[in-house]
C-alpha cells in the first residue's frame, strides 16, 4: 500500500542554533515517515508565524526570505510530480534532485577549486592549500555543493555552528570565505547585492566574525604547551635523544627557538648565501618583514646549521635536497614535517614529565616570553619576531637597536648570569 508524500515548510524546534535560531526545514512526509531538510534560513520562535509557516511582519528581508520558503516548496513539489508521481518515493534520490544547482550556475565548492587551481598554477601553492582547505570544510556542511544564492548569513552560521561544536574556531575558515564570495562577485558568479557578510555598503546587520578571533572553545587540547617556561627549557635542552631523527626534529625546534620562533617554511629555505658574518638576511615567508640588519645567530643555532647542512641547495633537510618538483610538492613536505616535530614533542614531553606536551609553534612563544620576563624591550622583541607592524622601525631604529637585539638573543643561550 502506497501512502501519499507531502511537503511543508517548518520551523524545526528540535534543532539549535545560536542566538535562540532553529533552521527552517522542508519537511517531507512519505509512506508514515518524515524526513527533514535545510534551505539555509533560520529563525527565533518569535520571528516564526505557526499559523502560515512564514516569516512574520517585521523580520529584516521578511518578503524576500518568504519567497525563497515558497519557491523550495514549489521546486519539492516539480520534482515530486516529475520523478516520483507514477514511482515509489525515495527520499535520498529527491534530496539530490533538490540539491542540483541549476543549469549554468556554479557551485561554491566548483568555485572554490578553481581559485585553487589558479593559485597553483601562478606558484602560490600555500594560497592553493587554503582554498582547497576551504572546499573540504563546506563539503562537511553542505556535501552536495550550494549556489552563491544560497551562500546565505544563515548558511555562514550553520557552518560555524558545525566546526565550533567540533572544536575548531573557524576564524580563518571565515576569512577566506569572505575572500571567495569577494573572488565570486569579480567574476560575476555572485551578487555584490546580496554579500552576507556584514558590511556598510549593501549588509550592515550581516554575518560578523570578528568575535571568533577570541573565541574560547571547550575542546581545544588543555594538554598542549603554548609556551616552556625556563625550567622546562632547560630540562629539554639537557635531554638525550633516543633517534637520529628525533634529534634531527629537536635540532631544528632548537633551531626555530634560537632565532625567535622562526618559521619552519623560512628555515626550510635557508641557503648559504643568506647567512653573511653570522647574521641571517631574510623576509619572512608570513608577513615579507624581517631585520635589515640581518638576524644575529647565536653559537648554538650555528652549531645547528653545521651539523645538518646537507651540502645541497638548501641547508636543512627538510625538502628534496632543494628539488621537490612544485611549490605545493614543498608546501606539503614542510607541513608533514611540522608533524613530524609535533610527535616528537609529544613523546619527549611525556619521557621528561611535563604537564602537556610542546608543538613546534611552541618555540616562537617560548622564546619570547622569556625574552620578555628576563627584561628584554618589548620593541626589540618584536623586531626578532619580524613581526609586521613593528617594520617600518627598522627603517629609523637600524644599527641603534643592535646592543638591544644582541642582548635579547643572548637570553635565549639558557645560560646563567
């Protein structure tokens, strides 16, 4: 016996979100079950009229919303009577129908590939692996692609409610997603009109991101040691290495920690040529700053440089001897080899018997607390830290700052006074 299928839109209550929001649903009832989907809108149960199941009279875009409610209901029942009128009713093959982005429109994954491929294609593979990164997230949430249309402020929320209740921030996920819609719009696959970031020229009461930033999540890792103390430091500077390449992973964490928390791209790509009379001339992979006097290196790091110098193109062994095929051959190759540390930091933190366990960003912060609590000027702490905002003192401060920069990286020697 066949029953009849039906469809309705619903305020599904069952399901939160933030800010007292439950997402807005097509709900499909067929031989005495009912299935749910999403259409991307949401709204408080004081937004909702139950009697008619649309928005009510003083919602923000309440016409337009309302629309869209009734087109999904009327693209339901096409695809019913097209598909499923003379047939029995399967309800994963309607969601795929419903789901189908129209002809000549592309989907913001598609998009998304494209701008990565681009990227890739222009060299820039770290800019590549972003947006790569980017189309697997929106495949967790949306596994069968979405329109721009559909690229909604209520879609945006229902993204970060998946990652921040799995953990993640998400903040530089928004990020990019703003710089696609952005991308999107100059190509004119998405309308500048209908931008549901906020912004003061077409969404001023749009999606806001900003308090992600600072966003504390119950689920990040307590275990994990943002910076050693100087106890700790020593503890692992007096520690033996049970492996070669435990050692090797421990020199170029030593390494990162001696010269300010420098980034493992950066330290992959030193040559020769960049080191003159103990100084280290380089622009940081991350932000293009660095010292114009070059950055002094202490014995200890030098020490380092001699005894894993591959004689190869590139001092450090952490790419193909300097002949890895492509850029994002590279890219891939330093992550697995910012794993390879972190593992390492895992299982000497355990041997030592720290509380948690140090990753390799563990360096940049180590070295500069310490800096710091050991009475090293905050301004020169941010020169060794290339960070960006502080380079244009390096165009006035210059050789001024060197007794300062040499006493801050004196600090980082562990010796005692």
């Amino acid at each position: 016996m066949m029953f009849a299928t039906s469809f309705a839109i619903r305020l599904d209550k069952s399901a939160k979100l933030a800010e007292e929001k439950h997402p807005i649903v097509l709900q499909v009832t067929f031989d005495r079950k009912v299935r749910r989907k999403r259409l991307g809108l949401s709204a408080t149960v004081h937004q909702w009229d139950f009697d008619n199941h649309e928005f009510k009279k003083g919602v923000h875009g309440r016409r337009e919303k309302n629309q869209k409610l009734e087109d999904a209901e009327n693209k339901a029942k096409k695809i019913y009577h097209e598909h499923f009128e003379n047939r029995s009713f399967n309800f994963k093959k309607f969601s795929e129908l419903f789901s189908e982005k129209p002809v000549g429109q592309i989907g913001v994954i598609e998009f998304c590939l494209k701008v990565s491929q681009k990227f890739l294609k222009n060299g820039q593979a770290r800019s590549s692996n972003d947006y790569r990164n980017i189309a697997s997230a929106i495949s967790k949430v949306s596994p069968n692609d979405l329109t721009f249309t559909e690229f909604t402020e209520e879609w945006l929320q229902e993204f970060e409610d998946y990652f921040t209740s799995r953990g993640t921030r998400c903040y530089n996920y928004m990020v990019h997603l703003r710089a696609l819609f952005n991308k999107a719009v100059k190509k004119k696959v998405a309308d500048f009109r209908k931008n549901p970031f906020k912004n003061p020229y077409t969404n001023p009461y749009g999606y806001e991101f900003a308090r992600l930033k600072k966003l504390k999540l119950g689920k990040v890792n307590p275990n994990r040691i943002k910076d050693l103390s100087k106890s700790q430091l020593i503890q692992l500077v007096k520690y033996s290495p049970t492996s070669a390449k435990e050692d090797e992973y421990l020199s170029v964490w030593w390494f990162s920690f001696y010269l300010f928390g420098v980034n493992l791209t950066d330290i992959a790509l030193l040559e020769r040529p960049h080191i003159k009379d103990n100084r280290w001339f380089y622009e940081r992979s991350k932000t293009g700053s660095g010292l114009k006097g070059g950055k002094p290196i202490i014995p200890e790091a030098m020490e380092i440089i001699k005894k894993y110098d591959t004689g190869e193109k590139y001092i450090f062994p952490i790419l193909n001897n300097g002949y890895d095929k492509d850029e994002l051959t590279k890219v891939n190759r330093i992550r697995d080899y910012s794993g390879y540390i972190r593992k390492t930091g895992v299982r000497v933190s355990n041997r030592i018997g720290f509380d948690g366990y140090f990753t390799y960003y563990s360096a940049r912060y180590s070295s500069a607390t310490l800096a710091l609590n050991e009475g090293a000027d905050r301004n020169t702490v941010s020169h060794l830290l290339d960070h960006e905002n502080f380079s244009t003192i390096d165009n006035y401060a210059g050789r001024a700052d060197n007794e300062n920069i040499l006493k801050a990286m004196e600090i980082l020697r562990l010796k005692d006074n």
